[in-house]
C-alpha cells in the first residue's frame, strides 16, 4: 500500500527490513501511523532492534479512518494497544498509545509511557481498506519518554565508536614527589661475583690536632 507513495519511502523500507510488515499483515484490523520521509532524522543511528520497538509504537491494534477519528470526543484520552505491547518487551505502559482530540488540532499523539508528551500531530489519512487496514501520516517519530536509556535510542553496534580521551596530564602542583635516591657505590666489574669475605679491621686515623703536634715536637 505504502509503495505507491514516495513521501513514505524511507518508513515502508523499514518495516520491510525490521520484519514489522509482515506482521502487520497478519493481523485483521490495524491502523499504522506513518512518518514522512523528512521527519525521520529522530531515528538515524538506531539499530535494528531498537528500531522495531519504535515502528511497533505506530502499528495500533484497531482500525481508525477519519470518519471514525472525527467521532472521537475532545478533550478526552483513548488509549490505545499497539503492536509493541503485543510484543511482551513494553515496560510502563510503553506499548499504549494516548489518542486524544483537543479541539485545537484534529488528533494528538503520545506514548501512554510515564513523562511523554502530546506532541506528535495526525497530518492526514493516506489511504484505507476498510475495515481492515488504514493509514494514516503524523508530524513525526512518537517518542517514548521512560526509555531514553533503552535500546530504543542507542546507535547501532556496528557504527564506529568514539576513541576514549586521555585524561590531562597533572599539573606541576599536583604532580606527585620524586622520591629522593641516595647515591650508591657503582658496582665492580665483576658484579656477578660474591662479594669476599671481610678480612681487616677499621683503622682509627689520629686526629688533625694529634699530628700537629708531634710534628712540633719532632722540629724542636
């Protein structure tokens, strides 16, 4: 359905690749909320794995068309099961989708999740097979709020990695001190060998003041 609209390229190839399709087809009632291709910077870098979570979140479990989105009451929240819930992976209400219309614009969409906002936009319906399938563009990538440390929104493992920085080198302040070595005798040629057993005693010289003063008495 999908392959006839090039705005949706880049959304269509990866429900093919993440294997999403053909789950979607399965299924007897389904709505997916689409993105355009020049809304999908959010997910650039995301692995394959995180990247099926995230097009789970815009595969709702139901069938919606305009006619029935303009039945919805305002100002009153609809949640919604969505593929990723399915899935058994969703933690914190991560797989319900919060549809609600405020009167300001048409439809608003959110991920039920703890902390996530009102801030993705339905656009228009693109196209419908009642009442089985029905498609629909929003404004952009609906993000889930209470897994910013998920896989969702870690890169990929096969893009490069960043080198680690070295940390600075100390200052002369707080460099360490050089422990002060007292000198030693060099070794002898032979440093191998055992040293010889002591054989003499210390000799006590006389004194300065001793020797000048035999020497007087030798001259007088």
């Amino acid at each position: 359905m999908l392959s006839a609209y090039p705005d949706f390229t880049n959304f269509n190839n990866l429900l093919i690749q993440t294997g999403i399709a053909g789950e979607i087809n399965k299924k007897h009632r389904v709505t997916v909320l689409v993105v355009a291709n020049s809304n999908m910077v959010a997910v650039n870098g995301v692995s394959k794995d995180a990247m099926k979570e995230v097009l789970g979140v815009h595969v709702i479990l139901d069938y919606y068309d305009e006619a029935k989105l303009k039945q919805l009451q305002t100002k009153q929240a609809t949640i919604l099961t969505t593929l990723y819930q399915e899935s058994g992976r969703a933690k914190n209400q991560q797989g319900f989708l919060n549809m609600t219309n405020t009167g300001n614009t048409p439809v608003v969409f959110a991920s039920a999740a703890p902390g996530s906002k009102l801030d993705c936009t339905l656009v228009k319906q693109i196209t419908a097979q009642p009442p089985k399938v029905s498609v629909l563009e929003v404004s952009n990538i609906i993000n889930i709020a209470s897994i910013p440390n998920s896989a969702s929104y870690l890169p990929d493992a096969s893009a490069p990695k960043l080198r680690k920085a070295l940390a600075p080198a100390p200052s002369r302040a707080e460099a360490p001190a050089v422990p002060q070595i007292s000198p030693t005798k060099p070794p002898s040629a032979n440093a191998n060998a055992p040293a010889p057993a002591s054989t003499s005693s210390v000799v006590s010289l006389p004194s300065r003041d001793y020797l000048a003063s035999t020497i007087l008495m030798i001259f007088s």
